[in-house]
C-alpha cells in the first residue's frame, strides 16, 4: 500500500514512544492494529461484493444468451415441424387422389365395357393397365397398396409357386393352337 521501508518504521516507532510515553504506546500499538486489521476486511469484502457483481453481471449475460439461443432452435423446430406436416398433407393428398383414381379405373374395369372397347382390350391388356395404376398409386402415396403376404399364408404359398402355362392345361379360352380331346376324337 504505502511504500515505507524499515528505517522509515523505526523512525515512526521512535517518534511515537517519544510522543505517547511508554505506558501508552503498547496501547495505541494495539488498537491501531485492530483497526488496520478492520480496514483490510473492509477493503477485502468490498473486493469480493465488485467480484460477485461483476459475476452477477456475466451469469445474467449467458444466460439471456442461452434464452435466445433456446428461442432459435425453438423457432427452427417449428418451422420444420411446419414444413414436415406440410410435406404429409400433400402426399396425403396425391395418395387420396391416386386412390380415387384407382377406384375409379376399378369400377370401370368391373362395369361391362362397351362392344367395341371389349373387342380392343384383352384380358392381358386390362391387368398390364391395372398393375400399372397400382404401380404409380403405389409410388405416390409410399405405401404398398397389396403388401406382400405373410410367411405360412396360402396366399404366400399360391405366389410362391411358378404360374402354369394355361396353353399346357389346355384351358386358353381365346385361341386355342392345341387341339382339344373332341377335337381328336
């Protein structure tokens, strides 16, 4: 604090005795070193309360910091919690329009068609047409419109087995090129 040396101590000291007497000075020495003693915790409690606040002040700091930072990622959630709904509404939407589309094409497909749209279409036309629109039904919504059949199934054991020739069983009701059993007879 104050820059005295020993000399400039004893010099102070020897002043004081000359000043004070002997029978005082133990007494003065005392209570100035009890008030010294004061001083400095005074000085060292004030330094502490400055660092508090100023820690007070830094903690306020972070944590308006780590609010708005929690507000932005808030924010950002939202809106792609937005966009994500948005994203299920419109496939949503195509799906339902593509089923629609596909009920639509079912019912014609089960309605008798006309003479001459019978006559164009064959059966191998008219179940390439539907697959294709249970493809792009399929494709649209994400979704498989006729899963596949469960293991242990007799659905998994008909698609399991390779289909048969119906030309081979005698059964092409079209054209047939084999000849029958009353044809030969």
């Amino acid at each position: 604090m104050f820059d005295i040396g020993f000399s400039e101590l004893m010099v102070i000291g020897v002043v004081a005795l000359l000043v004070l007497g002997p029978e005082r000075l133990p007494k003065v020495a005392r209570t100035t070193g009890h008030l010294l003693g004061r001083l400095q915790r005074y000085v060292s409690d004030v330094k502490s309360d400055i660092n508090r606040e100023m820690q007070l002040e830094e903690l306020k700091k972070l944590q308006e910091e780590a609010r708005q930072a929690a507000m932005s990622v808030e924010t950002n959630i939202r809106s792609q919690v937005a966009e994500v709904e948005q994203g299920v509404s419109a496939s949503l939407n195509s799906a339902s329009s593509a089923v629609a589309g596909l009920e639509d094409s079912l019912k014609a497909a089960v309605e008798p068609p006309a003479a001459e749209t019978q006559a164009a279409l064959s059966d191998a036309e008219a179940a390439a047409r539907l697959d294709q629109q249970l493809a792009e039904a399929e494709s649209q919504s994400g979704f498989a419109a006729f899963p596949p059949p469960a293991a242990g199934t007799p659905e998994a054991v008909d698609a399991a087995t390779p289909p048969v020739d119906e030309r081979q069983l005698g059964l092409n009701f079209e054209q047939s090129t084999t000849p029958t059993r009353n044809s030969q007879s």
